[in-house]
C-alpha cells in the first residue's frame, strides 16, 4: 500500500493532538467549579440527562409495544442517548442479520418503528394527509392499512386516519416491516487503525451513514456490527456509488485536528475516475460555479451565481476509448467532479446520472443541455423514478428476489450460523407490507459501481491513501 507506516502516522498526529490538548489547558481550569455546591449542580444535571436517556429508551419501547404513556412523561421526553451505549448498540445489531447472494450484501427485512415529532408545517392536518404527502414510496392504501392496523400511533396511543395533528409536543411512531436495498458484497478493507484515527477503503454503493432504504447496509453500522468499531466520528462523506478512503476519528480532540484542516483548505485531495473518450493531456483546470438544479432534488449543474467550485484534472492514460485521470478537488461542493467533468465533455464512463441523454443531445457538455430549467427538473424526476436511485427494477420474468427467497440462488453465504430453513424462515412475507408483495430483478454488483474512487487524504503531518482500483489500470477493458 501507497499509505505511510501507522506508527509514522500515528507519530505525527498524535503531535499535533498533544498541541491541540496544551491549547485547551487553561481553558479547562478556567470552568472548573471551585465550590462544592457548583460540583453538586453538576452533578444533579448530569442524572437529569441520564433520567431522560433512559426515559427516551422506554417511549421507544412502548411506542413499539402500543403502551401508552402518561402525557407527563410525553412532554418531558428529550432525545438523549440511553444509558449504556453497550447494550444499545447490541440491542440494533440484533435486529436483523445480512447473507450474500450473488455477490450482493443483503439484510434480512425487519421490524422498525420510525419516530418523529409533529413539525410545525403538519399543525392542523389529518395524519393520513401527512403521511400521504411526506412518504410517497408508499401508496395511500398502505398508509391507511397501517393506522388502522394500529401501525401508527400519536403518544404512544392508536389513532384514525383522520386524527387532526396538533402540534411540536406529539410523537409519532410507525411501526414498518423495513426492507434495505443490496450492496455490493466487497469487503471494507482497514486501512490504518490507531489510538486517534482509522481509515478504510469503502467499496462502492456503500453509504456512509444510515440514509433513505440503508440502514444495516450502511458503512458505519457495518464497521459497528462486524469489526468492532463504535462511535465514530465522520470527517467527511463520499457519494454512495463512490470508493475509496474514509477516514473517521475516535475522539474530539483528534477529529478537530484534521476536521480543522480541512475547513481552512489545508488538506490536500486525489481522486481518480475513468472518463469518457480522451482526456487532454496535461493539467486541465474547471472553475465553474454549481447549483442544485431545483431544490427539491439532489441534482447539480453548472450555473452562473452558483457555488465557486474549483478543480484540476491531470491525465493519467488513455486506451482510445476512454481515460483514467486524476482529480485534485480544491472546493468541496456535492457531486464537484461528476459535474465538472460532464462540463468538460468527458463525463465519468458508468456514471447513472450524469452520463445520460437526459441533459441533452450533447449531455450537459459545455453547460448545454437543450431544455428549460423546468423541463430538465422533470426529466431528472422521472430518470429519479425509473433508473437512478433505486437499485431494483420490477421483475420481468427472470430471476428475481424479494422477500420471498430465491428459488435458484447461487453463492448464498450466511453471516451468523443457521441452515437454509431458517433463511427461508426469515423471508416469510408480511401481509400488510407493500414490499413483500412486490418482486424484484437483483442489479448486477457492476451496477452498483461508478468509476470515481477517493485515492488519497493528505494533511499537516498526516496522510493515509488506498491502493487504486481495477478499473484505474492502463491494461484494463470493459468487458
């Protein structure tokens, strides 16, 4: 590997961590309570957060078990962590299991109960209109299906479709048979693990926190569950479909040294991707401003008044088709060197979203995309819909999956020991779910990957990077 030793490293860092501590010395003598009555107050704060710790864990329970609660213990309920971080984190790994099947990572469908308070803008209407409106993966027949079922509940208490909310103080519980989407079943390759810091090789289609349909299925929870480590702190994110190193810190003190860094510019970034066509040699540089091309969707383009945004692009090779380059993002913007390079006319290879006709007849080359700002949003909602962002496609009539297992599965691998009675066991439909009684065709793992890997992360002191990728060697071919 191309990273510095983890005792060069850890060196390095830890200097900088010993300085960071010096700094904040004085500063910690400075708030020490110098009376015992200020100790006490301390103190009696301090049970007042656990009391509502361990409250937070009960509304969860009883949400779950349709106990009502007293409207005192309501009111006075807080979000805080319980108790014992221990036996929470065992308490949601034991919720479900992962198997792999045909090279994807999946997990088993499980009880969830979502929890949320009422906003301000859901004051005044029915829960079922709420419910409509804010989650439209779900039809309005399931919705209604749930409260009825006793699924929804306000305070712990069950409801009818048209209980009027009322305001910030209700809690609302839904109770879900949740389904995750498949990931790509390449291990999270360590990188570096040290007292301050580890760093790991993401494999694409990954999130890196829990998000959307990925929960178990998510970077962190998978480095919780299936290596040991917890409570770690996110320094910065990749895209799901993006590989490459992630580096988390294991306390604040370390996390604020290269957190700092980065804020003020001083980190120095290597990506690399695979592009369309020939890429010019030499250093090409794009400076062109990017904008969400509505507000309602995840999406970006090159637009004047938009994020300054900044990026060098440097060839590597070229095999006629198409061109591995480097990447030293100088700005940090969403989706910066997908877009950028789409300006350039060299759009990732696979990219799903921004190699595709839906930007125009030249594909967004140049700013160019041939339709209204209102046009392409529609475009993109339906290319949202239909290809991009939900990785299972309706079956067809070949072989599918859902919930109901895979009568011609191949490399079925179990994570924890059980045989294949209990796997079919754990696919068992629910009646009232929407999603197990739909089928649905497996992607393949090659559509779960974008040619843009995070190659390399360095600082003041500091460096960790990853082998490259198969994709970023000169013999390579599409196959």
């Amino acid at each position: 590997m191309s990273h510095r030793s983890e005792n060069e490293t850890s060196c390095s860092v830890n200097q900088l961590i010993d300085m960071k501590k010096e700094d904040t010395t004085d500063l910690t003598d400075m708030i020490k309570p110098d009376n015992p009555e200020a100790v006490s107050t301390s103190s009696k704060r301090l049970n007042r957060m656990r009391r509502r710790g361990r409250l937070h864990k009960r509304q969860i329970e009883s949400a779950a078990e349709g106990v009502d609660l007293k409207d005192g213990e309501v009111n006075n309920l807080k979000r805080q962590k319980v108790d014992n971080e221990e036996d929470n984190l065992q308490y949601h790994h034991a919720e479900t299991d992962w198997y792999i099947e045909n090279g994807l990572r999946k997990v088993y469908p499980y009880q969830y109960t979502y929890l949320c308070y009422c906003k301000g803008r859901w004051k005044g209407k029915t829960i079922l209109d709420v419910l409509n409106s804010e989650f439209m993966s779900s039809s309005l027949e399931f919705h209604t299906r749930q409260i009825e079922n006793g699924g929804v509940k306000v305070n712990g208490k069950s409801i009818r479709p048209d209980y009027t909310l009322k305001g910030k103080n209700e809690l609302i519980s839904n109770l879900v048979h949740r389904h995750e989407l498949p990931v790509t079943s390449q291990p999270i390759q360590i990188i570096a693990n040290t007292d301050d810091y580890l760093a790991v090789n993401k494999p694409s289609s990954v999130p890196v926190h829990p998000c959307g349909r990925y929960r178990h299925n998510s970077l962190t929870f998978m480095l919780s569950r299936d290596h040991g480590f917890h409570n770690l702190r996110t320094l910065y994110r990749l895209d799901r479909l993006t590989s490459g190193l992630i580096i988390f810190g294991k306390n604040s003190t370390s996390t604020n040294v290269i957190m700092d860094q980065i804020k003020s510019r001083q980190v120095s970034k290597t990506y690399l991707c695979r592009v369309e066509g020939s890429f010019p040699e030499g250093k090409v540089e794009c400076k062109e401003p990017l904008d969400k091309v509505h507000p309602k969707i995840g999406t970006w383009r090159v637009r004047d008044g938009g994020k300054q945004s900044h990026t060098i692009f440097e060839r590597v090779n070229c095999n006629g088709t198409s061109s591995v380059v480097r990447c030293y993002p100088q700005t940090g913007r969403t989706h910066q060197i997908r877009v950028h390079l789409q300006f350039l006319g060299h759009p990732i290879l696979n990219d799903p979203l921004y190699n595709d006709d839906v930007w125009g007849p030249s594909k967004g080359k140049g700013g160019h995309y041939g339709k209204t700002d209102e046009e392409l949003y529609h475009d993109l909602l339906e290319l949202h819909s239909t290809k991009i962002f939900e990785d299972l496609v309706p079956d067809t009539g070949s072989e599918s999956s859902s919930c109901v297992a895979n009568p011609k599965h191949h490399d079925l691998i179990f994570n924890s020991k059980q045989d294949s009675e209990t796997h079919l066991l754990r696919l068992t439909p629910d009646p009232n779910c929407d999603f197990c009684l739909k089928k649905y065709q497996d992607p393949t793992p090659d559509k779960l990957t974008i040619y843009l890997h995070a190659l390399s992360y360095k600082g003041d002191g500091w460096e960790f990077s990853t082998e490259e990728p198969d994709w970023a060697k000169e013999n390579w071919s599409l196959q």
